[in-house]
C-alpha cells in the first residue's frame, strides 16, 4: 500500500526588505512520504526567499521533471527554477537551460560541501545561477518547528533571515556559494 502525502497549511508573511516585497501567502504544501522534514521546511523557506504572486510549489519529489518550485510567465516559459539539496551536474544544465533564473538551495552539511567540491567548476559557465548553501544546524532548528498548521514570519535584509515562528525565532544567514547575475523579481 502506498503512503500518502501529509497535507501543511502555511501562513507565510514575507517581509523582503532587499526585494521591497512585502506579502502573506497562504500554502497548502504536500510532504511527500520519503521527504524530511528539514527538506519540507527548507522548501517554504525557498519560497520566502523567491517570494511572488506567480511562484508555485510543484510535485517535487515526486517527479523528477520538475523543481521544487518554480515561477512561470502568463505565456509559459519558465522564469524561476528553484532546486534543493545537491543536484547533478546533468539537472543543473538541464535546468539552467530552460529556466530564465535557478536557485539551488543546498543543505546536508559535508556531503554539501564534497557535492559543491566535485560540481563548482561545471556551474561556472551559467550565469543565470545562484547556489546557496543552509548550515546543517539551521535547517535542523527549521525542522524542529514543523507542524500541520504554521504560522511563519520570514523577515530578509543584506540576505540574513530573521524566521519568526509562534514561539520562537531563528536567525540564518545562507552562505553564498555562486552568485547570478540576475535578480529576482
């Protein structure tokens, strides 16, 4: 028998002040059986950090065609790629070349660092992609406040993340570990 999916609600208030984007977003976000929960909430945090009307969270895990999440135009054409954890080099070009802006949001901690070692060199040449990497501690204080209903603030400034939940706050700052040329919108 197969499992099904746990159902989140999130109330998402993003306060962008590097962005000048300021909105609360509610979310229905499906944790896929094999998703963590340190991958579930570093999802909603991506979310925060690419914040827009049009942006969306896909099937994630479970296609392997799609992003994490990703923000289309009115006619179609992919604008934003947001990929998590440590992709291939293979999926990194794919998505580069169909994808206008791609965000990678890497975590595991070593086995980020090895990853970001043996793939940095093929990244060089997309200029439409930016890798930023979540410290293993953070993303373990992300994972500890899940629940079915959340209510999170997620304050950014300088690219620091102020993630204010009902009972506690978390201060993360993501090292950068390549840089686009492009903005989000």
């Amino acid at each position: 028998m197969a499992l099904n999916a746990t159902i989140h609600k999130v109330e998402l208030s993003v306060s962008d002040m590097d962005r000048h984007y300021y909105e609360t977003h509610k979310l229905t976000v499906a944790k896929h059986p094999s998703e963590t929960d340190e991958r579930m909430m570093l999802r909603v945090l991506a979310f925060a950090l690419m914040a827009h009307d049009q942006l969306e969270m896909t099937r994630g895990l479970s296609t392997d065609e799609e992003p994490d999440i990703w923000r289309k135009s009115l006619s179609g054409e992919l604008e934003l790629s947001v990929l998590l954890g440590l992709p291939s080099e293979k999926v990194i070009r794919q998505t580069c070349n169909k994808s206008a802006q791609v965000l990678i949001c890497a975590y595991g901690g070593r086995a980020a660092e090895i990853w970001w070692e043996k793939t940095r060199s093929g990244t060089t040449r997309f200029d439409n992609l930016r890798v930023l990497s979540f410290a293993e501690a953070d993303t373990a204080e992300l994972a500890r406040h899940i629940s079915r209903s959340m209510r999170i603030q997620v304050n950014i400034q300088d690219g620091d993340l102020m993630i204010s939940f009902d009972d506690a706050t978390l201060y993360v700052t993501p090292a950068i570990w390549q840089q686009s040329d492009l903005v989000a919108a």
